[in-house]
C-alpha cells in the first residue's frame, strides 16, 4: 500500500473537510465561492440595517424637535431613505435565503 502523497511540508495533506469531495476540486471551489458570497451578502444586509437605524433616530429626532423645517426634512427622510431601505432590505434578505437553498452538488 502506498504513502498518501504529502503536499503540505512535513506532513500529510490538510483534510478538505466535511462534505467536500477531495476528488472534484471544482466543486470543492465552487462551494467555497457559494459560501463566501452568502456570508457577504449578509453582512451586506447588516451594514443595510445599520444605515437604516441612523436614519431612523434622525427622524425621530428631527420630530421631537417640533421645527416646521425639521418635520419636513423627517418626512422626506422616512419616505425616500427608511421606507426605500427597508423595502431593500427585504428583498436582500430574499434574495439571502434563496442562495441558502441553492442544492449543493456531492462528488458521489
């Protein structure tokens, strides 16, 4: 029986892991790539949240302040930025759990 061919240095090769078939590399590629763009895309969505947030405190900052000006500016604000956001941010969290569902293909 041979040696398993090493091509780590001094050692033997790094295990590919968990259902990764060591086989097929482009699999093996492609799923990381899946991952990788699903992980960005949510924290794409978390920076989306957090925009939404400041937009949301300066709104209702700008209503406590009861300024006629300062309403106006919380109306536009709530009606072109946080309901926009929040309408994106839904369909970027469709679109997230869509990529979730993508079947992923086994070398067997």
């Amino acid at each position: 029986m041979a040696a398993p061919e090493s091509t780590a240095p001094g050692g033997l090769s790094p295990s590919p892991g968990p259902g990764v078939t060591p086989g097929n590399p482009a699999l093996d590629v492609a799923a990381r790539e899946h991952e990788r763009l699903v992980d960005s895309f949510r924290i794409h969505i978390l920076h989306l949240e957090r925009i939404m947030d400041v937009v949301e405190v300066s709104v209702l900052a700008l209503f406590h302040q009861h300024a006629d000006q300062d309403v106006e500016v919380a109306r536009v604000l709530r009606a072109y930025a946080s309901n926009k956001l929040c309408l994106e941010i839904e369909a970027a969290n469709k679109l997230l759990k869509s990529l979730k569902r993508v079947p992923r293909e086994s070398g067997s």
